[in-house]
C-alpha cells in the first residue's frame, strides 16, 4: 500500500508511464523504476565501454523496482550505430548465444521505510557473448509484455583497432583563457585500413557525460602518414562550464553536505537541500567532483545497494524567472535528459525555482542547466557561469564505417581531463 502511495506521487510529479520508447538514451519509462546504474565492473568512473573478446570485461547495470515481490523481468541487445539508432542487424551478425535472457540477479531492500527490489544483469555471460564491436542498447521488459520498453541503458564494444589521443586547452580558436575549452584529437588508422580517410571515420565527443551537447565530426584538417589530426575545429569547442555541484543524503539522523532539514512526513523522509544560487558572476572556485556521477550510499551500511532508502529530496534555485528559457537538472541521476523529473519548476509563492525528486541516498553531482524555448540543448552560462579552469571531462569514441557495410564499428575510446 505504501510504495503504491509512493508510485502514485511519482506519476503525478514527473508525468511518466510505461510506454515504447521513442529515443535510445539511457532512460527509465516506468515510473516504479529507479536508480538505473551502467558501469563496467570494477572500475564505476570508467567509460561505459568493454573490450571486444576479453571475456573478464563486463558492463554491470543495476536498478531498482519499488516492489515489495520481484518481476519476471527479460532483456535484449540492439546494435545501434554512432547514433545511436537501430541497424538493423540479424542477431546472428553481433551475438553468439540467444539474444534474450532472464534478470535472475535480485534482491530485496532491508529494513527500509520504501520497499524495493534490486536487480542487476551482466553482460556478457556463458549465454550471451558478443562478436562486434559497436554501440548497444540493452533493453529491459516484463516477460507477459515483451513489447513494452521498461527501461533501457546504453554502453559500448571496442576493439581498440585504431589508437586515439586527445589534449585539451583554454587557448580556443574563439577566445583564451576565457570560457571555452577546445580539443585537438589524433586518430591513427595504420592497422586498420581505411579507404576514404574524410568520410569513413567518425569521432564522437561529450564533455562530462551529457548527450545534449555532444559533437561528432569526420572532416580531420590534415591526415599524416594514416594518422587523422583533428585540430582548430571550432565544433570541438566547448563552453567551459563549471565545477558540479554536491550534495549528499547518505542519512536520515543527520544533514550530510548540502542538507538543511530532514523530516519525516508519510509516506517518506523529506530532504530539504540548501537553497541554491547562480554562480555565473561569482568567479571560479575549484572542487573535485565525479563530473556528474552518483554514488548510492547509505553512511552506516556496508551494503548500499539494498540498505539505502528512497528519499524525497528538494531543490530550490534563486534566480529570476526566466521567460524564455527552462532550467533543468543535469547529471546521471535524472539520466541527462530534458524530460518532467529534471525539470525545474518556477513557484511564484517563493519566487524561485523547485523541484522534488524521489531519490536513493548517497552522495550525487548536479549543476543546472538553461534550455531556451524550442531548443534541446543546454547551457551552462546563464545559472553555472563559464570559466576556462573548470575541470572537465571529455570522452571521445571513434566509428569506422566503411563503404558497403552494415554497421558503424567502435575502434577506439579514450578520455582526456581539461585543466591537469
């Protein structure tokens, strides 16, 4: 009765059902799952990326259901190219083994106010093993409704055929030491042939883990002796942004980092964060942040997973209302996506912007970002301000497609750290 209380609420606030997605982003569409997890196992600040053929390398993805009793749950694989859209490939032509298995890996919470149940799965094992490299999407289903999208998460399959270095700098093609970050990027192609060196190679960047900036370009400036220079390309540059923000709900006994009040009014724990402010005109000022990630932790556990609780969690920015333009939340938590649950929403009885959002307790990263009217891509200028020492990370993955086949290859992966 409870958690149906709690799902209820849920509807109501971020307006979400279960439905066929119509993106391929790492999402949730059912309002009664949360906490969706992608990392590769043992390493959770790692790109989402395994090794091709290296049978030890597995991505782990984890959520969780606010269930009392499990669900027979199944998944499937789809290779999508560097676009992530559907290639329409047989199952044959990426997976040895059948491409559907069950989500037996499962476990009920402890002792906690909002009853969940958490799963993981593990890809690949003994009966799903992939044989191309690429981009994939892991979708998630109840077995007595299989064409019903529950969820669905993103990670990728590297060969590491084509060696990929990248530098960052404040010295942009647009200004210097100022608020752009720009990246010069080398792709060297030698053991791998490449017939049309400006139209088969496609070098994807995203700054910090988000999507809706993201850049992918083909054109090098120069190639030398099969190596692709990718320099003074003016779509490789990035407005610097700054530091994320912290908070940390790890109890409901105490305030952690950037809590201000806890109580409790049924059916959960209320967790009210310190009112936020833009930081655009304050100047910078370092802190060492995840870029966005979170962490599910609950301070007097050994096992957070099923130890944490689910905590209403609130936050408030003090800003002007802006008319033309929409604030969002950004980070992993609301899965980088402009939808209802990120949204900020302006109360005119306080004069600020709010949101409430079911959370697991832990320690996350945010920052806000404006989305003008119209638009689906973000800024960091008008709340966060840009400043060229930000600490940012980006992640460049390369696709090599060459004429006449079916699908976009993922041969090269690597990240570079702005300002170390």
């Amino acid at each position: 009765m409870l958690n149906r209380l709690i799902i209820s609420l849920l509807v109501l606030l971020s307006g979400t059902s279960a439905a066929y997605p119509d993106d391929t982003s790492t999402a949730i569409f059912d309002p009664s799952f949360r906490t969706l997890q992608v990392e590769v196992e043992g390493d959770p600040y790692a790109p989402d990326v395994i090794v091709l053929g290296d049978n030890a390398d597995r991505i782990v993805i984890s959520f969780d259901e606010l269930a009392s009793d499990r669900r027979y749950l199944r998944y499937q694989l789809i290779h999508c190219d560097r676009n992530w859209q559907p290639e329409q490939l047989v199952d044959t032509e990426f997976l040895d083994g059948f491409n559907e298995a069950p989500v037996e890996d499962y476990r009920y919470s402890r002792a906690t106010l909002v009853q969940y149940v958490h799963y993981t799965i593990r890809i690949p094992d003994e009966n799903m093993r992939i044989t191309a490299p690429g981009n994939y999407l892991v979708r998630v289903y109840d077995e007595s409704d299989p064409d019903v999208t529950l969820l669905q998460a993103r990670f990728g399959v590297c060969d590491f055929s084509m060696d990929t270095r990248a530098s960052v700098t404040s010295r942009t093609d647009i200004d210097t030491n100022l608020t752009h970050q720009q990246l010069d990027v080398t792709v060297d192609t030698k053991r791998t042939p490449v017939r049309d060196m400006f139209g088969d190679v496609y070098v994807s960047v995203t700054q910090n883990g988000r999507i809706d900036n993201s850049i992918t370009v083909n054109r090098p400036l120069r190639v030398n002796a099969g190596v692709q220079i990718y320099e003074h390309n003016r779509e490789l540059i990035f407005p610097a942004g700054n530091e994320y923000r912290r908070i940390e709900p790890i109890s409901t006994q105490y305030p952690g980092m950037g809590v201000e009040n806890i109580e409790y009014h049924a059916p959960v724990y209320q967790i009210t964060l310190a009112t936020d402010f833009p930081r655009n005109r304050s100047g910078y000022l370092y802190d060492s942040t995840q870029h966005g990630r979170f962490l599910v932790r609950e301070y007097n556990s050994t096992d957070s997973d099923v130890d944490a609780d689910y905590v209403m969690t609130h936050f408030a920015l003090e800003i002007p209302k802006m008319e033309d333009a929409d604030v969002f939340l950004d980070g992993d938590f609301v899965m980088r996506k402009f939808d209802p649950m990120s949204r900020m929403v302006w109360n005119n009885a306080t004069g600020r912007y709010e949101a409430s959002l079911l959370l697991k307790q832990g320690a996350y990263n945010y920052q806000y970002l404006t989305v003008p009217h119209g638009l689906m891509k973000g800024f960091t200028a008008p709340v966060e301000g840009d400043y060229h020492e930000t600490v940012n990370e980006y992640e460049i993955r390369v696709y090599h497609r060459p004429a006449g086949t079916r699908y976009d290859r993922l041969v090269g992966v690597t990240t570079v750290t702005s300002g170390l």
